[in-house]
C-alpha cells in the first residue's frame, strides 16, 4: 500500500486515473506504480493534471502532490 | 439411377448428421460499449444496503461439497440478526459482493437470479439431486452423443444446457440486472490460455466486445465448474474492436511500469486485460474457460485487488478513500478436504496416478494457502497504519504535551477476516470425515444436511464473527437455541 496526500486550497474530490477516489487535503491509499492525479471538470486548478510514480511511501510520509487555484 | 438417389440419400443423411451435431452457443456481441449499462457493480441500486458495512462473501470450489457449505453459510446469514441504523435486519440483506469458484458458483449464481427464492428452492433443485449421474446419463444418450461429435462442443456445453433447464430455469444475465439490486455476484472462470481469472462481469466481457446479458447462468456456473479433465472447458467468441471499446486509464499507465518493475502485479493485471482486445499482433478470436478452481480454488483473488487497488471496476479502496466504508467483513468459505492416505504406510513407489494426481493438487493447495496468507497481510497492512501513528504520537507525547503531533491518518476502517473451512472443526474425529469427503457433484442427503448445519457452526464459532456480532450487537442461533 502507498499513501498520497493531494493538496489544494479548499476541499474538493481528487480524480486517480480517472475515477473519484477521494477527497483533497487527506491521505489516501493508493496501489504502487504511475497514477495521474486530477481535481474534476472544473478546471479552475493547475497543472491540469499530474502523472507520478507513487512508490516508497509510508502513512507517516505520503507523497504531497500539490495543485494550486489557476492564475493564483 | 439407383446410384445417383443412393448417392443423394447418402449426402442428406451426412448434412443432418453434422447439423445435427453441436456447436457452441455464440455469447452475443455488444452492439456499442457502454459504461453506464450491464452487469457492474456500480449500476446496481444500494437500497438500504450501506456502504458503510460492507460484505464480502467468498464461495470456494469443491463441487457439491462447496455448494452446499456455502448455503448453509447463506441461512446461517439470513439468520443472523444486527443492530444496523436503529433497525434490526438480517445481515444477509448486507451483502455486498459474492465471488465465487465452481461448486461455490451454483448457490452465488441461484441467489443472483432468485434472491431469497434459494431457501425454498436450491436444495431440491440441486443440492440432492445426482447431478454427476444425471450429467452421464445425458451424455450417453443419443442425441447427447450425436451432440458431442461436433468439434465445437464439449461435455461441458451438455452440462450447460442442463443446468439452465433444470437448475437456473433459463435465466440469463439480463435477468440479474432486472433486479438492480446487490449483491454483485461475481462467477469465476479460468482463461486457459493466459491461466487468469476470468470473472463473469460487463467489465471482463467489454473486453470481448460480447453483451453479457445474453449470457446464461448456466453456461457462466459451467464455465466456472468446467474441472479438467471429467469435464471440457467453454468457447466464447472474442469480437474485440467492434464495439468501440476504451480500455480504463490506469492500464497505459500500469503498462508503463512493466520495466520499472515497480508493481508487477497491477502492470500484469493490464497486460492481461490488452491480451482480449489486441486485434492486430496476437488476436485472440475464441477463449477458452475452464473451472475457475485452476486459477484460484478459494476465489479470493479478485476481492483481495478490490480492497488493496484503486484500479479495479469495484475498487473498495476507493469507497474506503471516499469514506464510505466503516467497516468491512470479507466471509470465505472454503470446502477444501485433505483426503487421507495410505502412501506412507508402504514402502512401494507411488503409481502413476497417485503421482500425477499430486502434482496436480498439492500446488493447487499450496497458492491456496498463499491466498488466505494474502487476505491476512492485507488485514495487517491496515492495522499496522493505525498502529504505527499511535506509536509516533505515544513516543512524542512521552517528551511532554509540547512535542504532541497532529499525524493526518487515512480513513481507518475495521476490519473482520472471517473463515468458514473444515480446518475449524473442533471435534478432530468429525474434522477428519469432513476433511475426507469427496469432490462430485452428487452427495448423500444426510452429508449435504451435516454440511449445512456444520457450516452455521463453524461461522458461529469463528473468532471475528463473533467480534462483527459484537460491534453490531448481533446475534447467530445455534443449535435450536434462541438469541
């Protein structure tokens, strides 16, 4: 198991490869390997998305992917 | 002239004969691919079932035997009272998900199309019934044989024919989905040619660009009880490129890590899923299943990638990320035996039978064992998280309040690992018999009945039952005796 940590300003649903699989600002658990990291359709966020290799984590140190408002 | 209408008589009877002979139901096509419709988890209505407690039934192989251990699990469920949202229920009526494997997919695949009918229904449709011989006797008889002779049938579409007429009624996936309703039954195959599992679901057969819905329950339990050798494994047709099939995201991205190593078993999972719809290099035009107990006999296997993958159709990691499960009870039942032997009483070398049949069953047991391993670390693994943010904040705290740490944890669910199998039996003489009963799919009445009654015994005893019924303040008669 690994764990990431999505910030963004205010709370909002974090998209993994696609699909709703939580929340911004919390750890979530993810399977090791290349995931791409999104906040939704509303594209008021950057960068548009992120791919990462999640790996080497632990739930004490989640790996911070970080997105910030557009133009912010 | 008398040659000629000779010759003619000759060549109908030939072309009856060979019409006559069988060919392979052809699954349908999907005429467009469609996420928001068939047979998946998602499009099935909650009802008052909750996300919140989430179930887990695990049917294993093991011909009657299995079948009828895993209905004796179902009553004993349907009997089992909870506490649930100020309400008292059954817990049956929270079940999420059944995965099932051979004899364990004739009671997953009944209570798919008929719900709570099973009870009334199931044992006398197949529980007593001789369906080993009936199966023979069918095979023997003429138009059985003449069936047969077609390169393109095998025992196995006999079985599948007989098991919709006498057992499933003719129900089909369409059917399930009328219902909308959980539990998503999941029936497992092998696909013999990749040596996967092969699950009975829309998300494995958008693969094939084949409509699941026209697919009979009796041919998917068929091809998840096809035991090689007694019985032939099943053709499907694969259509993939026709319907306009998008593979999800992650299967690119898992692929990219095919040289980076750094998760083998999800970038196979993907390789997996590209084998169905390659068109081009290596197409796979037919596939063909056999018993799902080759690839894995517990039927585990895909349950375990639901909990500990966010790639997955019915990923619960993704529940459990979103908060919507609190707790999660995963219910195996494994009729696995451990037939006793006299091989080591004798010096003689073992015969060619007894070795092949080794060869063939001891690494089936031994992956099994490694399954249930599986399902225990992943239990630890969740355990450990919490463990471990308690330890950091008790070693801080032991500086003085000042040193006090905010560790943000995950969402933290509890979870109940339960295991119905022989191997809990108390009594070691009444172990033992159960342990040595054979795999058929025909028993006496009296054995599928102590398999029934045993099976409510064994769940009432299992140690994380027993905590689920204390967390939920729930409770499982025993023995006549009442709550």
């Amino acid at each position: 198991m690994e764990y990431v940590k999505v910030t963004y300003p205010t709370n909002r649903f974090v998209y993994i490869d696609g699909e709703k699989s939580g929340s911004t600002n919390e750890v979530l658990r993810v399977d090791a390997g290349t995931h791409v990291f999104e906040l939704g359709k509303r594209a008021n966020y950057e960068p548009a998305s992120q791919e990462v290799i999640v790996e080497g984590t632990t739930v004490l140190f989640p790996m911070a992917i970080a997105f910030v408002r557009k133009g912010g | 002239m008398g040659m000629r209408v000779t010759t003619c008589i000759t060549a109908v009877v030939c072309t009856l004969l060979l019409t006559a002979c069988g060919s392979f139901p052809r699954n349908p096509p999907l005429a467009r691919y469609d996420p928001s419709a068939g047979y998946r988890f998602d499009q099935l209505e909650q009802g008052s079932n909750s996300d919140e407690l989430f179930v887990i039934l695990v049917f294993s192989g093991g011909g009657t035997r299995a079948a009828a251990l895993s209905y004796g699990v179902l009553e004993a469920l349907r009997d089992t009272r909870i506490q649930w949202k100020n309400q008292t229920i059954s817990l049956l009526d929270e079940v999420d998900v059944i995965s099932s494997i051979s004899g364990g997919s004739f009671p997953a695949a009944y209570y798919a199309l008929y719900g709570s009918r099973i009870f009334d229904e199931f044992p006398n449709r197949f529980l007593y019934r001789p369906v080993q011989t009936d199966l023979l006797k069918l095979a023997l008889t003429p138009a059985g044989l003449l069936k047969l002779a077609g390169p393109s049938f095998g025992r196995s579409d006999l079985a599948a024919e007989f098991y919709d007429r006498e057992v499933f009624g003719a129900g089909t996936y369409a059917d399930v989905i009328a219902h909308r309703r959980r539990p998503f039954v999941i029936l497992n195959a092998t696909d013999m040619t990749i040596g996967a599992q092969f699950p009975f679901i829309q998300d494995q057969f958008d693969l094939l660009c084949s409509d699941l819905s026209g697919v009979s329950l009796g041919r998917a339990a068929a091809a998840s009880s096809a035991f090689p050798g007694a019985l032939t494994p099943l053709t499907f047709q694969n259509y993939a490129g026709t319907c306009g099939y998008r593979q999800p995201e992650w299967v690119d991205l898992a692929v990219k890590d095919h040289k980076s190593r750094v998760n083998v078993g999800r970038t196979a999972r993907a390789e997996r899923r590209l084998s169905y719809t390659d068109t081009e290099q290596a197409p796979r035009n037919y596939i063909h299943l056999t018993d799902g107990g080759v690839a894995d006999n517990i039927g585990l296997r895909e349950p375990l990638t639901a909990i500990a993958s966010v790639n997955n159709s019915w990923s619960v990691l993704r529940l459990i990320n979103l908060k919507k499960v609190n707790k999660l009870v995963v219910i195996v039942v494994n009729a696995a035996t451990e037939p006793a032997t006299n091989r080591d009483k004798t010096p003689d070398v073992p015969g060619l039978v007894d070795t092949v049949t080794a060869a063939a069953t001891v690494p089936l047991d031994n992956y099994s064992f490694d399954t249930l391993e599986m399902l225990r670390k992943t239990v630890n693994e969740f355990n450990e998280e919490m463990r471990l943010i308690s330890g950091c904040k008790a070693l801080a705290l032991g500086k003085g309040t000042q040193c006090a740490l905010d560790i943000p944890a995950p969402h933290q669910i509890e979870f109940f690992p339960v295991e119905v199998a022989f191997e809990y039996i108390g009594p070691a003489r009444e172990r033992r018999w159960f342990k040595n009963l054979p795999t058929s799919f025909e028993l006496p009445r009296e054995t599928v009945d102590k398999l029934r009654t045993i099976a409510r015994q064994v769940l009432s005893e299992d140690r994380e039952f027993t905590r689920l019924m204390k967390a939920l303040h729930g409770c499982l008669a025993v023995d006549g005796q009442r709550c």
